[in-house]
C-alpha cells in the first residue's frame, strides 16, 4: 500500500523581475508513493540574481533545502519530455537575452535540483511551501505541494510511553516538570532545570539519519563520509545509480531505525529510572521548547500512546519575564522594544500552529491555573494521562515537589509566582502594551488571554 499520495501541486505566479522560469517535474497530483518521503525535482533560472537553493517550508519554518547546481541532463527525476521543455526554455531566454557571460551559461546548464522531505512527524495532510533562494538571499515563492501520507507504525511495542511538555520558554514549563517527576507514574531526568533531552536526542537522529539524501556532487561525496563533526542523510545511493537500494532505504530502512530508536529510548530511561526506583512507570517526560516542538511531532507518530501538555502563560507576562531572566543572567540588550516583541511573535506563531495541528490529542494548561488552582489542574493532568488523579496523590506531588530543593528559586523573576500574573501591566510602557496586544493577538485569542490594556 502506498504511503504517500500527492494530493496537489499549485505553482506560485512569481516575480518575472527575479525569475526567467521556473518548473516543478515531480511530484505530480495523484503520485502514489511507497516511502515515507517525498521528492520534489524540478529546475529554475534567476534573472537579477542566481537561485542558489530551493527550500521546502512546513508551518512557516524551513524543514529542508537543496543546491540548485545539477546538470539538466542529470536532473534524475526528469522525463526525457521534461528534460526537453527545460531545453527548450533556457535556449530561448539564451535567445531572447543575447549573448551571455560564460557564467551566466553554466548557471543556465545547472539550473536543476533534487530535494527530498522527510515526512514523519508531519501531519497525515501536510502542506509544503517551495521556494527559491537568490545569491542576495531574497527568497522567490515558487509552489504549494499538498499531501496525505500514513502514519510509520514501528514493530516494536515500547515499555514506555512519552510525556511531551510543549511551550514557550518562560510559560512554568520548568514548575510543571517538576510536579511531573514527583509522580510514581512518570520517570524523568531530575536535573534542574529538567531539560535533560535523551530520547529527543534519539530521534534527531533517526529523523535525520531516515531522510534521503539530496543529490550530491561527486566531489563532497568524500567530505561527507570522512566528517567525524557532523552525520547527515545517506548519500552514497541515488535512483539512478541503484534503483532497488533507494527504494529499501526510504522504506525498509526507516522502519528498522524506528524500531532501534524506540529499543534505544527504552534503555535510556532504564538508567533514568534506576535509582528513582521506577522501572516499571508507564511514562518518561521531557520538554519541548520553541524550535523543538517539531520533536514533538515525531514522538506522537512513532509512539501509538503519546501524550503532549501544552503549557501556555499570558505572552505579554512571558516577554516580562524572559526579558527580566536575561537581565538576572547579566546578558546584554535585555529590554523589551519592537524588535524583541517582533521575535516573541514569531514564536506564538509556531507554538499556535503546532497547538492547532495536535489540538485533538494534547491536552491544554494555562500556567495561571497551575499557580491559582494546582489541586484541580493537576488532576485534570494526571486523568488525561489516566494515571493516579486522587485528591491524595495530587496533594502529595504537590508537597513533595515544594519542599525540595532543585535550585528553582534561580529560575524566579518575581517574589511570588501569583504575582508574576498580570506583570506586563505596570511592567511594560502604554506603547509597548498596545504593541504586544497588536502582535500577538492570534495567540492571545486562541488561549483565551483578553487583549485589553
């Protein structure tokens, strides 16, 4: 049965200013593909500048990039039909240019590229965005490629499943893990501030290490394999040279590293929970913060019993406080102006967008009710974990997480956490409260924060 299925594939109207043509040979709608990736290949030609990389975007962020560089002829995916419009198009812009530099030539020969997106962790219908990146890094939309693609389902049952805290830095995601490792349930890495990252670390790796290669120049082909710095995706088979091989590593291959990335998840928190005296705990935890929210993704497709908690904080209380963290830190440039408010934008965006892409599955928590309301917050936590949710084993975790001592008074930027709520109001100038209110409406809206000064 097919993996994936390309549903549409719409090119842009770009700007003729910057761009001679462009194409997009594969996919095409209706492809049905046996692998849990996909292909894009296609060519495009600058005209002001030269395209030196095609990227494919995924809620906003850029999930893989390819050199523009190779050959038509060697564009691997191209058609002979395709190969001859290419052809085609760039004689005539030859023609209807005149004469061109020797450059300019070879920028017109090797204007083909290969881009290969991994698509686990990424929702069953996805959206990728393509576009072209000029040598004065201005970026050229060039194409929507829609696809459904199903779910990896590793063989391999783990002993343990995830708890993936998800948010924003400065929202009590610290606070909440550790009220989580204070549960019999739930095994985590007790070191403050509990951003010890094992089985991400783990599945970095296999997300990288499944995704097939690019096309490479034969010439880095020995610069990649002799890194001992870095390890990225396989590049030593292609479609052309080994059909078959290509075939069993974006396919095969992918669900043996599953399965080894499971086992190896199992095994790290075997030692976690060792002397905790947890070995049996259905659960372990760990965070996930800004850029990696993305890992969260791949957890709730690899693991048949995921869960993630969204935490989220009043954004305009979370800039105070990160901007006052940085300030107790002795770091520079701490106050909070429009460039700071345009960068925490930024990440609501992200963080709203993977909100409403696992709405579904996770469960919500406002940090204002895990200070105001612990005892029924937590409990709402531990009955969608469907663990121990008495009032007994809540008062206990409460207890218990309150009178050890982790160092979390470091983490404070307000005598009290019950103060810290509403602190943008006086900690913020009347400009730059309207400001957060204008930029981070969306977020503010989703989560229920009111937007009035």
């Amino acid at each position: 049965m097919a993996k994936v299925e390309v549903l549409q594939v719409a090119p842009v109207e770009f700007d003729r200013s910057q761009l001679e043509g462009f194409h997009l040979d594969a996919p095409r709608p209706g492809d049905l593909i046996d692998a849990y990736s996909l292909e894009l290949a296609g060519w495009v030609l600058g005209r002001r500048a030269p395209v030196k990389a095609v990227e494919a975007k995924h809620l906003g962020r850029v999930i893989r990039r390819a050199e523009v560089w190779m050959p038509r002829g060697d564009a691997l995916p191209l058609t002979e039909r395709a190969f001859n419009r290419l052809s085609a198009a760039v004689r005539g812009c030859t023609r209807l240019l005149g004469p061109v530099s020797p450059r300019a030539a070879t920028e017109r020969r090797n204007c083909g590229f290969m881009l290969s997106v991994n698509l686990i962790g990424l929702p069953a219908e996805c959206e990728l965005e393509l576009q072209a990146v000029l040598a004065d890094e201005s970026v050229v939309p060039l194409a929507i490629v829609r696809a459904r693609h199903a779910a990896l389902r590793p063989t391999y049952q783990p002993r343990r499943q995830p708890i993936l805290v998800s948010g924003l830095g400065r929202c009590g995601t610290t606070w909440l893990m550790h009220l989580l490792a204070e549960h019999p349930a739930i095994v985590l890495h007790q070191r403050y501030p509990f951003e010890s990252l094992g089985a991400i670390h783990t599945m970095r790796h296999f997300q990288v290490l499944t995704t097939p290669a690019n096309a490479v120049r034969h010439a880095d082909i020995r610069a990649l394999i002799e890194s001992i710095e870095s390890i990225g995706p396989m590049p030593l088979y292609c479609r052309a040279e080994d059909p078959a091989m290509h075939a069993w590593l974006r396919k095969e291959y992918v669900e043996h590293f599953a399965d080894f990335a499971l086992r190896l998840n199992d095994l790290i928190y075997d030692e976690v929970a060792r002397p905790q005296g947890k070995l049996d705990c259905p659960y372990f935890s760990e965070k996930c913060q800004g850029g990696k929210l993305v890992d969260a993704s791949l957890f709730m497709e690899l693991y048949a019993a995921a869960k993630e908690i969204f935490l989220v904080r009043d954004f305009r209380d979370a800039t105070c406080s990160h901007a006052a963290f940085k300030q107790k830190l002795g770091e520079r440039n701490t106050g909070v102006d429009e460039g700071f408010l345009r960068h925490q934008q930024q990440l609501t965006h992200f963080l709203l967008a993977h909100w409403q892409s696992r709405r579904t599955t996770a469960h919500l928590v406002h940090y204002e009710d895990l200070v105001l309301r612990p005892i029924p917050t937590l409990q709402a936590i531990f009955t969608y974990l469907g663990i121990d949710d008495s009032t007994s084993a809540v008062e206990t975790v409460l207890h218990q997480a309150s009178t050890s001592e982790i160092g979390l008074e470091n983490h404070l930027t307000a005598p009290d956490p019950v103060q810290s709520i509403g602190r943008w109001r006086h900690d913020l100038p009347l400009d730059l409260q309207q400001k957060c209110n204008e930029l981070l409406a969306d977020a503010l809206e989703e989560f229920g924060y009111a937007r009035a000064a």
